[in-house]
C-alpha cells in the first residue's frame, strides 16, 4: 500500500484501498482470540476506525497514513472487546467463588471436594450452589485477567501486537498440555467422563445426560464444576510454579 498524500485522493477511496488491512488486522487478532469472539465484529469496530483515520489523518504531521491508520484501527478492535467482554462479570464472579472453595477445600483435604462440603464451604444450602454452578454455565478455562502481568498492563494491548507469544497460543504448549492432563486425571469419575464426552468425542449435555442418566440441566452444573476444579488445580500453573 502506497501512503501517499490523502488530500490527492478522496475520503472513500482511501477507505476502500485500506480495507485488507482491517481484515488482515482482524484474522491476525482471532488467532490469540477464544472461539467466541466473531470475526465480523472485529471487522465492523476496525472499519470505524479506519473512518476515524481517514477523517483524522493529517499528512502534514510526518507520519505515514498505514501506520496512523494501522493504530486507530487496532484500538476500535480492542475497544470493542472490552465492550462484549467474553463473560459477564456476574458469571466471572460466581465462578470465582466456587473456585475459591474447591481451592481451599483441595488445600485442606488433599482430594477432589464433595458438592456438599464445597457449599458448606460457601456457606449455603446444596441446591443454592447448584443454581449457582447452573449460573456459570458457559464459564472459561482461561479468563483474561489470569493472563494480567500484575502491573495493570493489559492483556488485550500486549497479546494482540505482530510479537511475542499469543496467550491462546500458550494453551498449545506442552507444559499446558501436561498441567491441563494431570488436572484432568484427578476429577472425579462422572465429571472425568463428562470431560471426555463434551471435548473428545462432541457429545452436547442433552447427549452426555443420556449416557449419564441425569437431566441436561445437571451436565451443565457438573461441566461448570469441573471447569471450576481445574481452574483450582492450574492456579499455580498460571502462576509458574507446577504443582
């Protein structure tokens, strides 16, 4: 792409040529993105942003219109991610608290909690904590924030640049993998064979219920409780000290 002056062309024809940068900028972006996140949307916030440059771009400043254009447009993307957000903080924060439970009760008993001592633990009645575990349905492995360097820098801005290893990537490495399986190992078993059904073998909750002979309702409660057990095995992992 030629960065010519923009007052010898006009406003929508500069667009239209910068358009595979948007794209180019949005699939570059997916690849450190979960599965949740539509490409589309992406492409949709980088084209106002590629209109914000257009119309702010001032070829008399020095800088060349791609990498004027190539800021605003990464800043609608990431803009617009932290508008969608990739769970909703009431989710977040009830799967926080089971996983707090699970983490401490873990610490304490040197095995895999009950259902019962894990709402004992939270200080209420089992069928509340069921409703609770229903409430995180769709809950993450990995939120963003466990990915934060502690300094409040934020995760979006360094994990979306052309360097460095993607946090989505870093689930593929071996060290993960192997965390992620020794995790795995120690659930209990129906939630061990849930596992295996929902990411090996793409069995839905109606199907895995089923098999299970419980309701569908109660797959996504004990889904969301595995994930919570695994958050609390990996928390050390996440912080670089392998249990």
């Amino acid at each position: 792409m030629n960065s010519v002056g923009i007052h010898t062309r006009s406003k929508d024809a500069l667009a239209r040529e910068y358009l595979p940068l948007v794209k180019r900028i949005a699939y570059h972006m997916m690849t450190r993105l979960p599965a949740s996140v539509e490409v589309d949307d992406l492409i949709q916030a980088g084209l106002m942003g590629l209109m914000d440059a257009v119309e702010r771009y001032d070829d008399e400043q020095g800088a060349q219109f791609e990498t004027y254009a190539t800021q605003r447009i990464r800043g609608a993307m990431l803009d617009e991610l932290r508008e969608a957000d990739w769970a909703s903080r009431n989710v977040r924060k009830a799967g926080r608290q089971i996983e707090n439970a699970i983490h401490i009760l873990q610490q304490r008993h040197m095995r895999p909690p009950t259902e019962q001592e894990i709402a004992d633990e939270m200080g209420m009645e089992v069928n509340a904590y069921f409703e609770l575990l229903g409430d995180t349905r769709g809950a993450q492995l990995v939120y963003y924030e466990d990915l934060h360097d502690g300094d409040g820098d934020d995760f979006l801005e360094r994990f979306a640049d052309d360097e460095g290893q993607g946090p989505f990537d870093i689930l593929a490495t071996q060290h993960f993998k192997g965390a992620l399986m020794q995790a795995v190992g120690i659930l209990p078993e129906r939630e061990k064979q849930l596992m295996g059904m929902y990411y090996e073998q793409d069995m839905n909750f109606k199907e895995i219920g089923q098999v299970l002979g419980v309701s569908e309702s109660r797959v996504c409660q004990l889904h969301g409780q595995a994930i919570s057990r695994l958050r609390s095995r990996l928390r050390e992992w996440h912080a670089g000290k392998p249990e």
